[in-house]
C-alpha cells in the first residue's frame, strides 16, 4: 500500500489540473500551495516513486535564464483497472494516473448469482484482463462498481469489504469495491463542484447515489438504492421483489413501453429521445411520469436542491427535466439532465483507487 502525504497529494492534483509544471511553477502562489523547499525535496522523492516523470523543459521566466525541468504524471505506473459490472455488459479501463485511458475491454455479465458467484465471475475476468495487459504498465489496484445490493440480496454491507478482500488476494492488487451508481455519484460531484444533489442513473439497471453536504452519503451500507424505490406496476425486479422503478425505466423497461405504444420492435431506447414519432413520444411522457413520481416522494423526504438524471439519451434528453416539472410542480428548476460519457463508469471505479492520491 502506497501512502503519500498531504503536500504529496497537492503536488498531483496540481499536476492533474496543469498537465505539465515546473518545480518553480508547483511553488508560486497559486501553485500546488506548498513551498520552494518543501517542492524540491517531494517532487523528487514522488520521480523516485513512480508518481511523476521528467516531460521536457520550459525557458525560466526568473532570474538567470536557465531552462526549468517539467514534470508531468506518470503515464505507465501507477495504473489503476476501472471495472463497472452493469446488469447485461461488464466493461473495464486501463487508466493511467493522468487519466489516460490506455486500454479498454468488455464482456458479458453473467446473470446474478449471489455474492460468490459475483466474485468467481470478478475474479476470473481480471485474471484474463491482467494477463492480455501490456507488461511495460504497472498496475497498483482495482476499483470495481458493481450493482451489489441487487447481485447479493441481503448481504451485510461489510460483503463490500470481504469480496475486495478476496479479489486482492487472488489478483495480488489493492482492491476497492462500491456501488457502481454511488462512485458515479462521487465522480460527477468533484467533476461538476456540485456539493448537494439526488442522482438517478437510467441504464439497464436504475440506480441512484445521495450527495449532502458535499458529501456521499450510504446510511447504514446501501443508501441511494433509487431502482429499488416501489412504483405502480407489478413486474418482477432482479432484485427478487416486484414493481421496482428499475422495472419501469431501465432501458428494456422503455423498450418494451415504446414497442407497446406502436414503436419499432428492435429500436434502440438509448434513441428514445432522438425520435419524433408518436411511440417515442408516448414513452418519454411515460419515463417522465414515472420519474416525477419516485422524485416528488423523495423531494418530500430530503428536499435536496437538485436532482440529477443521468442517461444514455444524448443532449435532446435536455428536455426530460421540464417534462419532469409537468407531472410534478414542485420539481420545477430543481432537476437537471446529464449525459453518461463512454468511459464515465470505469473512470469512477477507477477513483475508488487513484483518488488516495490526491486531495
Ligand atoms: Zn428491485
């Protein structure tokens, strides 16, 4: 386990944000906020320990005209593999510190089988994806959002900490485990600065990630579980009970929605919002009523200020939040919309791990 130190962290944050700086440049006032001193020494030992590389030399603007040694991220140790196990697909990253995507892979979800059979299935797939990996990059831990409240039942909330326990030890790396939605949640509020919101994902799975007081908030383990919140309806949930919002706007709930109101059997219901006919409209209102309703309930409990839906829809999904507004008053300027990117998932499954790193 690597530990680095506050002013070690500052560094690599200043390094992230910057791309590239000289020592006198991670120094100056509204540098990484530690002194000349204090920069040299660290900056070394973090080029000693892998953290940073020599990446060329910048004219000093100071006295003598020398030229400055800068320093960027390491783009080969270090690495972390991102993994985030959704319902149907299980896709992974190789991410370098400087958020580097250096390698990319996915496959099949097996179905949900309990707990061990989710750590024989995690298991076995980094296993092939640590040996397919180039052996030039050193890989220092794994992070993993998995679905695992619905995977494994009732599970005790420490089952996070055992089946990261078990992972490490068969895959000889640090080994991080959390809600997939919940990481998400953590990647959106440092990325966006957003410090209080609800968010609710819509992809296969539904799930939703609580953030108060810039803070993620898991209650006793679990909290934020969104997909599993009941609506009307009385289908079954993987989660083994029935009538979930999951079960109502994932996306082969909207599939099914848009094919029953008259759409294209095999249309994609990540389109939903690209298309303009009567079907598509159909399921949009009904994505938004059903929304409307699992929000307002949690409106009245939390009154957050925000609501997130993030979704695979694309930007014309923008006008999801006004539909939201219409089935729901007090909603009204408090939800917004927000693409999922490609890699958004494997990305902050890959923080679980990089983010000891940095402040
Ligand atoms: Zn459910």
């Amino acid at each position: 386990m690597v530990h680095l130190i506050d002013n070690e962290r500052r560094i690599l944050s200043f390094l992230r944000e910057r791309g590239t700086a000289s020592k006198p440049e991670i120094a100056a006032p509204d540098g990484a906020g530690c002194g000349w001193a204090t920069v040299t020494k660290l900056v070394d030992r973090l080029e000693r320990a892998g953290f940073v590389e020599p990446a060329g030399t910048r004219p000093r603007s100071g006295r003598y005209g020398r030229s400055a040694r800068v320093y960027a991220l390491s783009s080969t140790r270090h690495c972390v593999l991102g993994i985030d196990v959704e319902r149907e697909t299980t896709a992974g990253v190789l991410l370098a510190l400087d958020g580097r995507v250096l390698w990319q892979n996915e496959c099949r979800t097996p179905g949900c089988g309990g707990v061990e059979a989710l750590g024989r299935f995690l298991s076995d797939s980094l296993r092939r994806s640590l040996a397919a990996l180039p052996k030039d990059i050193e890989i220092g831990g794994v992070g993993i959002g998995a679905p695992l409240p619905a995977a494994i039942g009732r599970a005790a909330p420490q089952a996070y900490a055992r089946l990261a326990d078990r992972i490490a030890a068969t895959s000889g790396r640090s080994c991080a485990i959390e809600n997939n939605v919940s990481a998400y949640a953590e990647l959106v509020r440092q990325r966006d600065r957003l410090t209080d919101f609800v968010l609710v994902s819509i992809r296969t799975g539904v799930g939703g990630g609580l953030v108060l007081g810039n803070r993620l908030h898991r209650g006793m383990g679990y909290a934020g579980e969104l997909g599993h919140v009941r609506t009307r309806g009385d289908r079954p949930c993987p989660c083994g009970r029935r009538g979930c919002l999951e079960t109502e706007i994932g996306l082969p709930a909207l599939a099914r929605v848009y094919r029953e109101a008259g759409g294209a059997a095999d249309a994609d219901p990540r389109d939903l919002f690209r298309r303009a006919d009567r079907a598509a409209a159909r399921a949009q209102a009904h994505l938004a009523e059903r929304l409307a309703e699992a929000l307002g309930d949690l409106y009245a409990v939390l009154h957050p200020p925000l609501f997130l839906v993030a979704g695979l829809f694309g930007s014309k999904a923008h006008a999801l939040p006004a539909m939201i507004g219409r089935y729901h008053r007090a909603l009204r300027g408090r939800v917004r919309y927000i693409d999922i990117g490609e890699t958004d998932f494997m990305r902050a499954s890959a923080q679980l791990y990089h983010r000891q790193f940095f402040t």
